[in-house]
C-alpha cells in the first residue's frame, strides 16, 4: 500500500526502530553486528533509527561506545535515512558533550530524554532542553517518558519548547493522548509513540509515526499498520494492530526489558548488568508469539509483503560464532 500525502510534520520518516545495541559474547561493543542489523531493518522498511536509547542499553554503553555506534550505523545504511542518537543525561553539561559527539559521529538528530532522578521542577525541565538546544548544531526529539524519570514535560512546558526552531519531535512515552492533541493540534512538533500499543492510536490524532522496540523483530507488520490507516482502510489497520497486540505484550510487558526480549528473538547476544538476559520459558513464548503472529498475517492481504519472512533476522547471521 501507498501513503497518502499528509499534512502532518515527519522529520524523521514514520517508521523508526529503537535498535538494540549488539555486544560480543566478550561484552564488548559488536559495530559489525550493528551494521548489519542496521541495514536490514531499512531493508524492511524502517525510515530512521533511534540509537542508543533505552532499548540501546545507553545507561550501561560508555560516551566512546556511543560514537563508534553511529559512525558504524551511518557507515552501514549510507546518508539518507535518519539517525537519532540518544544523548539524554541527568547532566545538563554532560547531555550537551555528547550532542557535540554525536553530530561529529555523523547524527542527524539527538533524543533527549527529561533529566532523571532529581526530579526537577517545570522551569528547570524548560531550561534544560533550551540550553542543548542552544547548544546543538542538530535538530531535538525531546523523550517524554516519566515513568522512567520521574518528571514529566508537561503540555504547558512542551508548548513553550516547541517555540524553539531546533526542536522538531517528541518520543512520546507520557500515556495522555488528550495532552498529546493539545500540543499536535497547536504546534508543528512531529509526535511519534513510544509506547507500543499506542502506535496507531497517536497516529489517529495526529503523530508521526513510531519510535518502536518490537520493530526491531516486527518491523514489516508494524509498517504495515500505519500503510493501512493512511490508505484509508482504517479497519484493516485495526486488524493489523490488533494481531500484533500479542507478541507487543509479550515483549514490553511481561515484566522483562523490551530490550531483553528483543535480543531473547535475535539472538542478539548478551545484554549488559544488570540486564540479565530472558530465561528459556520466556524465550520458547516469544519465539512462538512470534510465529503466530507471521503464522495469522499470512493471506490477510492480497500481497503480504510484511509476511514474507522467516522469522526475525537473528545476529547470528551476521555475526555467525560471535556469540
């Protein structure tokens, strides 16, 4: 299915993947094995990818890890598709260093999550995200998830940011879609879900598309929803969504990391302490959600592109011996 033209702002394309950053049997940063992951999740259809965020395992990845990531993911999908890199700090100044990496690194963007844990008050939030602003050489993606960090960007703070020529998108993780209208319908701020059972439903009321975990093993029918909706089959992007629900619920939350289900169905290797990695049970049931869900999307449409897959792309065909 073809797009329809929008309106609607998309700096970043609609389908971005928060990758997973692969690690060699060792612990160590695998840049092979990203690149290559990297390339076949483009290969399936992801415009942009996000790196080294949550998913990413950034808390545990060290500033000299996060720059080799991207110049090995830019090296790999090649100037036109989007790269986010995850910079967001509980440190202004900090979060501000790795912007300037990351832009050098080859970044078209910088995601830039709320500063954790000391819980700062509304202006100092606005300050914050002003000053990397101010700082960047590159555009914002401003991460709203407070049940990570504590503090949300509330609509009044993320009306007055939107202001800024530099910030373009939020990740929304903040669970208000009445919030998430308010600021879509007054500001050109591109809304893209960050929780994945929201996907179509901020895509409804206006967002851009997605920065998604299970795309990482689903990209193809993830895709396929948002083509649906804005082919104006609204109820088949219903089904789609629907057919996902399991295996998205499987991976985010059944009390596990989505970025230890996510690399439990790659075959990704290891994930970093204090991550511990999926246990067999919790495996053997992501593996067969997964193959139920290629198993009920094959023939639902006449030409099922997003199925014709085998099962997700597991690292170890790409860096076969490494785990």
């Amino acid at each position: 299915m073809t797009p329809l033209p929008s309106s609607r702002p998309r700096p970043f394309g609609r389908t971005l993947c928060a990758m997973v950053t692969p690690f060699t049997a060792a612990g160590d940063l695998d840049p092979d094995a990203a690149a290559a992951h990297a390339a076949a999740l483009v290969a399936d259809g992801c415009d942009g990818l996000v790196l080294s965020g949550t998913t990413g395992e950034s808390p545990t990845t060290s500033d000299a890890e996060k720059a080799a990531l991207v110049r090995a993911v830019r090296e790999a999908v090649g100037p036109d598709v989007s790269l986010v890199a995850g910079v967001g700090t509980a440190d202004t100044r900090h979060t501000v260093e790795l912007g300037s990496q990351a832009e050098q690194a080859g970044a078209d963007a910088l995601l830039v999550v709320t500063p954790y844990y000391s819980r700062p008050p509304q202006a100092a939030v606005e300050a914050h995200f002003l000053r990397v602003a101010e700082s960047a050489g590159l555009p914002l993606m401003l991460y709203d998830i407070p049940g990570r960090t504590g503090t949300r960007i509330e609509p009044e703070t993320m009306l007055r940011l939107a202001e800024h020529p530099r910030i373009v998108a939020v990740k929304d993780c903040s669970y208000d879609l009445l919030g998430a209208t308010k600021v879509i319908s007054a500001t050109g701020l591109a809304y893209y879900s960050g929780c994945e059972e929201l996907n179509l439903p901020l895509y409804a009321v206006g967002g851009a598309g997605y920065v998604s975990t299970v795309a990482n093993v689903a990209p193809r029918p993830l895709r396929a929803v948002l083509d649906a909706f804005d082919a104006g089959d609204t109820a088949g992007a219903a089904r789609l969504n629907g057919l996902l629900a399991p295996l998205t619920e499987l991976m985010m939350a059944s009390g596990l990391p989505g970025t230890v289900t996510a690399k439990a169905l790659l075959g990704a290797g290891p994930v970093r302490e204090p991550l511990q990695p999926a246990g067999r049970e919790a495996s053997d049931g992501l593996r067969k959600a997964y193959a139920e869900l290629l198993a009920a999307c094959q023939g639902l449409l006449r030409d099922p592109w997003w199925a014709r897959d085998d099962g997700p792309r597991p690292f170890s065909r790409c860096c076969a011996g490494r785990r």
